[in-house]
C-alpha cells in the first residue's frame, strides 16, 4: 500500500473545500512546493497532504492505490 508524506503539496480551495483536480476528477499531487505555488489563483494555497481535511486525505490514498 502506498502512503503519501508531509512533502507532498496539493494546491487547496480552504473556502470552498476543494483541492485542485484534473479534467477526470483526481486531485494533482505536487512534489515541489515552489512548482505549486507557481500554479495557484487567488483564493487557492499551498497546503501539504497532512493538512487536507480528513475526507480529502482519504479520497487521495484511494487515488494513489487504485
């Protein structure tokens, strides 16, 4: 089974609970926070995988070990 650690980024939508996703609904990971951070809007941040919400973090480990 395959875990995610504090280094991996995803760029997040706190007001409206929802992390950056491709065109089929998975939630683009980021294993350089520079590279992030170059990529967000407005209202997004930065945020590492432990800081997601716990139905966020759950939706990512399905995502990575599917």
């Amino acid at each position: 089974m395959k875990q995610l650690a504090q280094t991996d980024y995803v760029i997040y939508d706190k007001a409206n609970d929802n992390p950056l996703q491709d065109s089929y609904g998975r939630v683009i990971l980021f294993g350089d926070k520079e590279e992030a951070i170059n990529d967000c809007y407005g209202n997004e941040a930065v945020v590492s995988y432990t800081d997601l919400p716990m139905h966020w973090k759950l939706e990512l480990l399905n995502q990575i070990n599917s």
